[in-house]
C-alpha cells in the first residue's frame, strides 16, 4: 500500500509526560515505578470515561486520541485535579506531576498507531507546558471555547522543533481548582530554560575545555560521529566485553541525540587495538567526529579515559580523564555523553535530556553479568545463546528490575526460538515478547530502545507486519542512529509493498552500519530488485556476499537480477550457487510474504530467467 492510500482522520490528540522522571528514578525508581503504575490508571479510567482510548504508552509518556476535542480536554482536566489532589500530601521532591499537551489534526492510521503532524504538535505543545498543566492549539481551542466551564490564557504563537509554521499555544486555566499556571508569557519561560542550559554548558566548558574555545562550532544539521572501541587497560584480556560495553552504551546515549547521526557500535570494531589518527577513522567512516578512549579497572576503581576530535581538521577539541569507584561508571558515562554533546554545541530538547540519562544498575554485579551476556549473544551459536541466557537469569535475581537485562533476554529467547533450539519455538517467541514488553515498562530508554528492535523482529517472523512497523518506528524515535531499527523497518516495509520507503530506511541503516548482514543486505537487494534497479540490486548482494558468502536468499536474489539485465551466464552460475547453498530451494516458495502479486510476479519472473 502506498503512502497516498494509507488511512487518514481528524482527531483529538493528547500527549502527556511525567516532568523530571529521570530525577525521580534516581532518587527512588521503586517508588516512582509505584506511583506511575498508579497514574497511569488515572488516566486510563478517565480516557476510557471521555470516550477515548489510549494508543501507546512508552516510559512514561502517554498517547491517547478522542472523538471529540471537548472530551480530550475535560479528561485532562479531570487528570490534572486528580493528580494535584494525590500530591497534596507528597513531599515536592516526590510529586508526579504530568504535563499534558492537546491538538487537533490530521494523523496517519496505521494498525492501532497514529502518525504525522497532529501527534507531532500535540508532543510539542505538552513540552512547552507547566508542571501539572494542559496546553492546546488554537485549532483545539476554537472547538471548546465557551463548550467547558473552564478559561484560556493566550501563550502566542510558538517556534516549535520540526513544524514549519508557528503553533498558537492556549494553557487551559485550572487556577480555580488549585492549580495555577504561570501568567508569565511562555517566551519568557523558555528564555529562562534557554539560559539554564547556558549557564550549564559554560561551566562545563569552564572546567578546562580550553581547546574547546578555539575550536567549536555549531554541528552541521546532522553532525556525523563515530565511537571507536575504548581500549581496554585493565591488563585482563578476559575483560574485554567491559570495555566494549562502555564504548556501546556511550555510543547508544549518543544516538538518542537527534542532531547528531552515529555510527553503529559493530561498524567501528575493525578499529579494536589499533592505533589510528582521527583523520583515518573519519575518512574510512565518512564522520567529522571521533570519540576515543580507554577504560581501566584496578583494586575496585574505574578509571576512564576520553578525547573528542575533529576529524575533518586533525585537532583535538576535547579530553577528559574520569576515575570513581567501579559503581560510578554509570555516572561517567552520563557525564562523557553530556560533554561531548556539549563540545559540540549539541542543542538538546527537554525529551533528549530525559534520554541521555543512563539508568543505574541496583547491582554492578548485574551490570557486568549483562555486559557479559551481551559479548555472547551475537556470536549467534546455541552455547552461547545458552550461556548468556544463564548470565542474565543471574542478572535478574540480582536486579530485578534492571531494563537492559530484560532487553537482552528478550533478544536471546528470540534468537533460539528462530534458529529452533528449543522444543517448542512459539514459547520462545511468547518468552521474547514478555521480556522486551517488561523492558518498555521499567522506562529506561536505552533497554526499550532494544526493547522494541525485538518486538519488531518478533511481530516481522510471525507476520505482524502492523504491529512491527510500530515497533520498528518506536526504536527510531528513541534512537534516531539505531541501524537496526532502520533495516527492521526497511524490512517490514519491502514485506507491504512499500517499496520506496523501504529503500530509503535501508539505505539509511547502510549509512549507519556499512557492514551489511544476511537481513540488510536481503532486503536492500531486493526492494532496489523490485525497483527495476537491477545492477544496483547486484551491487548490493556482491557486497553482502563478500562478507557473508554462503547465504543463499541473497544470492537467488542476485541471480534473478543478473538475469533480468541479460546477463544469462553469471545468472546460471549464481543459480547453481543457489542450488548447492540450497537443494531444497524452491522458486515458488520464494518471496510469498511479498502482500503485492505483481513484486510476486516480477521476482518469480527473474528467478525462473535464471533458471531457478
């Protein structure tokens, strides 16, 4: 189906966060899990009461739509009193307090998800809205005024990230409920915001970056940057995943910057042990940017080392040395994040601030176990899937609720569901599934980043194709440089029929991650196969192939393409390479989960001209 088919209608939109749930988690993420399952309930029973319904729920976001825009704004209203009511006996510091943002607009229907501008606008408008207060639009506004007991102050028009026009901003007036918004105008908020982050930034630059007065500069409008492998110092080879993991985690917080695009972590392992000027690794990348480093463990202490360069100009910008307890890496990994952000002169949103922050371990115990499990699980054979599957049962026990060994379990029970190491595969699956969904609650979101990767690759197997497009778009919006997720749902969207939206999410994870596996290099090859562009389909499976060249679907791919551009001799060879990879090959049953009989037809077209 193409994007001009795709379902469209006018809805009420409303958008809530929980303000400062980062603070809140550190301070007591028991508690805050605690109260947030409980407002949650809140507005489920009020969405449910104003005819509304809930469409997704990550962290501790909410997004709802309603039939009417009168409902929308007497369910947050509703909302709002309740939730003031149950902090009135809470110490501040442990208030919940949820903005809430409301629009009508148009949105894309896909499955049970909503999508475009509306939802866009609505985020926005709960960004820029007081602690326990509601903002809408001025198209929300003209269908309620004079329809709710309730009154609006006019904030003006606003400025906001990735919308074209102003946006009218109304904060709805709750004052006579004990509730009382600023009168200040909005400008002058977000000047005061402007100015915190200001005065942040200088004194960290104040803390002896004075290289980095020479020489930053605002990014381009997607500043490229590479994280090459942290060296490992602790004079233990066997330590060698705690490195990496470092260098990992650093280059996930990193992604989640929608500014900045990062190259995957596997695409920058070629550079492990080597020493090589930032000039080289950033031409071999294609980035401007490279972060280096070294991690040191000794008698309990972490030491960890850290340089940002430009490599486009072959200086240093930045460096830093970090050492606390082993404990501490979690903090000196936010702190290497921020900074590098900031050497950059990275403008970060409010969400983006709420991201970066990694989420502690209850246990370094269990932090280790997970980095442990992670080194395994790609290795992708069954005792090592065994292995790590161990390890991070270990790292449960110890840590209940810790997301990111959720996230990794979920990625290990999916894997031996799909290779069949286990009895009964569809348990496997319902395991893998359980698992990234209890990732997604606990509200880290680097775990639900992975999180929802997984359910995207569950929902693809079992042929979900709705459902896994969500989920692949979900891991996007939390890391926009998640290479993955980008041939997850270039994937997905070959599947549907989609076929240029496949090739520009596949390409993009290409650009991320130019290391091509057996699924990217797939369906790369094959949605350029459906475009008719045959010798770029060809390029793409010679290159997957060099790399991994016993994997007979990309190969039959090749074939059908060097037979539709008439070259019949390679066409044969490439078809007896499908045979021996493949004697049970057969060319009916390839491409059935293309939905569309004509990329059915065409593809069946050029298997059977290569004589498959």
């Amino acid at each position: 189906m193409s994007q001009t088919d795709t379902p469209r209608r006018l809805t009420a939109i409303l958008a809530a966060d929980v303000v400062g749930y980062s603070r809140l988690m550190q301070n007591d993420d028991r508690a805050t899990l605690r109260d947030l399952t409980e407002r949650r309930a809140v507005f489920a029973a009020e969405v449910a009461a104003q005819r509304g319904r809930i469409v997704n729920a990550p962290g501790d976001a909410i997004l709802a739509e309603f039939p009417s825009v009168v409902d929308a704004v007497e369910c947050a209203a509703r909302v709002q009193r309740e939730l003031a009511a149950r902090n009135a006996g809470v110490p501040e510091a442990r208030r919940m307090q949820f903005r809430i943002g409301i629009n009508l607009g148009d949105v894309l229907v896909e499955g049970e998800g909503i999508f475009g501008d509306g939802v866009n606008i609505a985020a926005r408008l709960e960004s820029l809205c007081d602690p326990g207060g509601v903002n809408v639009s001025a198209s929300a506004c003209e269908q309620v005024r004079g329809r709710l007991a309730y009154e609006f102050i006019d904030r003006g028009e606003q400025r906001v990230k990735n919308i074209a026009r102003p946006v009218r901003v109304y904060a709805l007036d709750l004052s006579a409920h004990g509730i009382l918004p600023r009168k200040k105008p909005l400008l002058d908020r977000r000047r005061a915001i402007l100015a915190s982050i200001a005065v942040v930034v200088i004194v960290a630059v104040l803390g002896g970056m004075e290289t980095l007065k020479r020489n930053r500069k605002a990014p381009d409008a997607a500043a490229t940057i590479a994280v090459l492998p942290f060296a490992n110092q602790s004079g233990d080879a066997a330590r060698e995943y705690f490195s990496d993991g470092i260098t990992e985690d650093i280059t996930n917080a990193l992604g989640r910057f929608s500014t900045l695009r990062v190259i995957a972590a596997g695409a920058a392992l070629g550079y492990k042990g080597r020493k090589v000027a930032s000039e080289e690794a950033g031409r071999e990348l294609g980035v401007r940017y490279i972060v280096q480093g070294s991690v040191r463990e000794a008698g309990g202490r972490l030491r960890v080392g850290v340089e940002l360069s430009d490599a486009a100009k072959g200086t240093l910008l930045w460096s830093e040395r970090y050492e606390g307890e082993g404990k501490d890496v979690f903090e000196i990994q936010d702190r290497i994040v921020r900074n590098v952000a900031g050497a950059l002169a990275v403008k970060l949103t409010t969400l983006e601030q709420r991201r970066v922050t990694v989420k502690p371990a209850e246990s370094m115990e269990a932090y280790d176990l997970v980095l442990r499990a992670r080194e395994l699980l790609p290795r992708g054979d069954r005792r090592s899937n065994r292995e790590a599957r161990g390890l991070l049962a270990r790292a449960l026990q110890l840590a209940p609720g810790y997301g990111e060994a959720y996230a990794a379990l979920a990625e290990g029970e999916f894997q031996r569901a799909v290779f069949g190491w286990m009895e009964d595969p569809q348990e496997g699956l319902r395991r893998s599934e359980a698992a990234a969904q209890q990732a997604i609650v606990l509200a880290d979101p680097g775990a639900a980043a992975r999180a929802h990767g997984v359910l995207g690759s569950v929902y693809t197997f079992t042929l979900r194709y709705d459902e896994a497009l969500v989920e692949a778009d979900r891991a996007i919006e939390l890391n926009g440089s998640d290479a993955l997720a980008y041939g997850l749902r270039g994937g997905v969207l070959l599947w549907i029929g989609r076929i240029d939206e496949s090739v520009a999410a596949s390409e993009q994870a290409q650009r991320l991650d130019p290391r091509f596996s057996r699924e990217s290099g797939f369906s790369l090859a094959l949605a350029y196969y459906l475009q008719r562009r045959y010798r770029e389909a060809v390029q793409t499976a010679d290159a997957t192939l060099r790399g991994l060249p016993d994997v007979s679907f990309v190969q039959a791919v090749r074939a059908a393409a060097l037979a539709q551009l008439g070259q019949a001799d390679e066409a044969r060879q490439a078809a007896a390479q499908v045979r021996r990879l493949d004697p049970f090959f057969k060319r009916e049953l390839f491409g059935k989960r293309l939905v569309s009989p004509a990329h059915q037809k065409h593809l069946q077209e050029g298997l059977q001209k290569a004589g498959l």
